[in-house]
C-alpha cells in the first residue's frame, strides 16, 4: 500500500505540474518566425512578386509623369516663379549689389582723389597769393625808390637849370 500510495503521489505530482509558459511561448514564436520567413522568401524569389514591384513601380512613374504634367499646366496657365527664377533673380541682385558696392568705392576714390587736387590747389592758391603780395610789395617799394629817384632827379635838374 504504501508503494501504492507513492505511485499515486507521483501521478498527481505529474498531472498537477504546470507547463512554462514562457517556453512554450518561445517555441511557437520561433516556428511562426520560420515558417513566415519561409514563406516570405518563397513570395519574394516568386515572378508574381517581381511583377507586382514592376506594376508599382509602372504605376507610381505614370503617376509621377501626369502630375508633373499637371503642375505645368498649372504654372502655364498661372504664371507662379519656380524656385530656379527665384534663384536667378536673387544671383542678379547679388551681382547688382557687387556692382553698385564696387561703384561706391570708385566714387569714394574719385572723391578722395579730387578733395586731394583741391587742397593742393588751395595751397597752391595760397602761395601764389602770397607770392602776389610779396611782388606786390617789392613793387611799392620800387615806386618809392622810383618816386624818390625822380625826385632827386628833378631836384638835381633843377639846380643845373637855375644856377
């Protein structure tokens, strides 16, 4: 009886034990991920699979083809700049704006250069002004050596006249 008893332990002990879960979780994901994978290379390597790619790939260039279509008529009937006009326009204004700088520093050198001619012609000015007074001078005081020679001469001319 008592081997009896034990047998029966051990039965129960059997029907009572519970599976892992967690195992048997692995094993059914990891026969799915093989049988999917299976399958997915079959469809994959498959002409049908190859067709459909090439139906889409068809259908997404005939798609991108009439939209493009579309988008010109669109801009030809409603005159919208591209971003290639924009880009030109903003490549002129660049240029424009290179010139107009390149222009201001020509005036800028052009301005300097003359205000330069007109202070070395002020001092020129200047100096013939004050070369003109210094003759000027030496031109009175001719006149009065002249003034008093004459006077002398005078006197002198006098005094032969009227002994």
């Amino acid at each position: 009886m008592s081997e009896d008893k034990k047998n029966t332990r051990i039965d129960y002990e059997d029907l009572i034990k519970v599976p892992d879960l967690l195992e048997l979780w692995k094993k059914v994901y990891f026969k799915t991920e093989e049988t999917c994978a299976g399958i997915s290379k079959e469809f994959v390597a498959s002409k049908t699979f190859i067709d459909m790619l090439d139906q889409a790939r068809e259908q997404y260039l005939s798609y991108h083809k009439l939209s493009e279509q579309f988008l010109d008529q669109y801009y030809d009937n409603n005159p919208v700049p591209s971003k290639k006009d924009i880009a030109r326009i903003a490549e002129l204004v660049i240029a424009l704006e290179d010139k107009v700088d390149n222009l201001d520093i020509q005036i800028m050198d052009n301005v300097n250069i003359m205000a330069k001619s007109l202070i070395k012609l002020v001092d020129f000015q200047q100096a013939s002004r004050d070369e003109t007074l210094q003759f000027l001078q030496e031109v009175r005081s001719l006149n009065e050596k002249l003034d008093y020679i004459e006077a002398k001469l005078e006197s002198v001319s006098q005094r032969i006249c009227n002994p």
